[in-house]
C-alpha cells in the first residue's frame, strides 16, 4: 500500500502536461483524484458511529437517481457545515457543485483540500480552472456591461408555470384556486416588508456569488443585506477594510460589484411584482 500510495503522491491524472496554459486548455470536468487521500473514507473514530454509518449508506446510490444524489451531496454539505472538514467530503462536495455550475465555489473546496494533501497536479489544476473560469466569466460581465447581452427584456411579461404547466385534477382545481389566491394575498401584504427587503438583498447576493461573479466576506454580507446596496460604502468595520469587502470571484472592484447588485435587485423586483 505504501509503494501504490507513493507512486500516485501528487498525481490527479496520468495526462497532465505540466503547463498550466495547456491544462487550462485541456480542462473539461472535475480532476480525476488519484492520490489515496482523496478517497479515503473518513473513520469511525473521526465521526460518531451514527454519522459515520449514515456517510457509509450516503456512498451507495445510483448516479442516474437525481433523488438519491441529492440526498447524498446534502448529506455531505451538512458534515461540512459540522466542521469535518476532510478531503474526502471536500472532494465530494466540489464534485457535486462542479457539476451543478457553481465552478467557484467548488474549486475553493478542492483548494482547501489540497491545501492538506498537498497534491502537485491537483494545485496545478486548480489554478488553470480558476483561470479559466474567471476568464470566462470575464467575458460574460463584458458582454453584460456593454450591453451586448440583454438579461431582460423591459416589459416582458410573466408565465405561471404553476398555473400553465401544472395539470390539476379536476376536483381540486377550485380549492387549488382558492390557496394560490389566498398565497398571492399574503406574498402581496409581505413584499415591502422589512424581512422581505432584506432576504431580496441576500438572495441577490448568492445568486452573483453562485455564478462566479463574486463573493463578499460573510464579516459585511449580514450588514450589506440590511443597509441595502446603496449603502455598502457606509458600512465602517475596523477590523475589515472596503478592500477586503469581497474575498472571491471575477469582479474585484467594489463599485462594479455594487452596481451588478443593483441590477440583479431590479430584476428580481421586476419578476415579483
């Protein structure tokens, strides 16, 4: 095991070139993790057996049961979130967002977990991805601030897809009715409310975070959400500069920032009312 486990030290593919303008080039979906500590199984004794047994039935599922995929990669998630932090879950948790577009978020996992393994081909492959990604990127905020791609079209109108695409039976169509008139009432006496101003500001700031465009410090995202994008230039924390306001992402410069959350703000205002 010791000579299998040396000889793969380092190596994520047996075809990498060493340069990263080729590997950028080369660069199509996840790495493929050769190195044993990628896929060593966390152990009992590092999760409780109950977590440990349920991370052991989380692995066996079908690929083509989306259900029982996403079951597994929330799973996951939520070991994170518990503080195992290990390369195995990293790795896992990276592949599901590679997969699902949120290429940003899962090269940091796939950073943070080199970061312990130290992984030479790995590292090389996640400064061409990143590369890649944030050029591509790139080209798609360009487009957007010149205006050659149009997001919205200005008075384009709505479909329900809940009312069009969804087949009631016919003994439930007037009580089905009578709920979404009843939702539609409260959504519109809650839509300018406090809390509703605040998860609008929240929510625009993931979606620009999940597309790659850019991720503020969770030190200022709390604030920014309730002071509201006009204002983010107010918010005074010692302990962080305006600088050091957005960690990751294509866009670095605070004002394209603040102008591209201003943007999403409208169209998600347009979409609700």
């Amino acid at each position: 095991m010791t000579d299998e486990s040396t000889s793969h030290n380092g190596s994520t593919s047996d075809h990498i070139e060493d340069s990263d303008v080729s590997l950028e080039r080369a660069i199509s979906d996840i790495p493929v993790l050769r190195n044993l500590k990628f896929s060593e199984v966390p152990h009992v004794d590092t999760l409780d057996a109950l977590l440990h047994a349920d991370l052991i039935r989380s692995l066996d599922f079908d690929p083509s049961d989306l259900r029982a995929v996403a079951s597994s990669a929330r799973l996951w998630e939520g070991l994170i979130q518990q503080g195992f932090r290990l390369p195995f879950l990293l790795c896992k948790v990276a592949e599901v967002r590679w997969r699902l577009g949120s290429k940003v978020t899962a090269i940091q996992l796939y950073e943070e977990a080199n970061a312990e393994c130290g992984d030479v081909s790995l590292g090389r492959w996640i400064r061409a991805a990143r590369s890649a990604v944030w050029r591509q990127t790139g080209e798609i905020l360009d487009a957007y601030k010149d205006g050659s791609v149009l997001t919205i079209v200005p008075g384009q109108g709505w479909r329900s897809t809940v009312i069009y695409d969804t087949h009631f039976l016919p003994s439930l169509i007037v009580e089905e009715a009578l709920v979404m008139a009843q939702i539609h009432e409260v959504w519109e006496r809650g839509i300018h409310t406090e809390i509703c101003r605040r998860y609008y500001n929240f929510f625009c700031m993931h979606t620009i975070a999940l597309e790659g465009v850019c991720l503020f410090s969770e030190d200022v995202i709390y604030e920014i959400a309730a002071i509201g994008f006009d204002r983010i230039r107010e918010i005074n924390l010692r302990m962080l500069p305006q600088a050091h306001y957005i960690e990751e992402g294509t866009v670095r410069e605070l004002d394209d920032a603040i102008s591209i959350l201003q943007d999403t703000h409208k169209v998600l205002i347009f979409n609700v009312l």
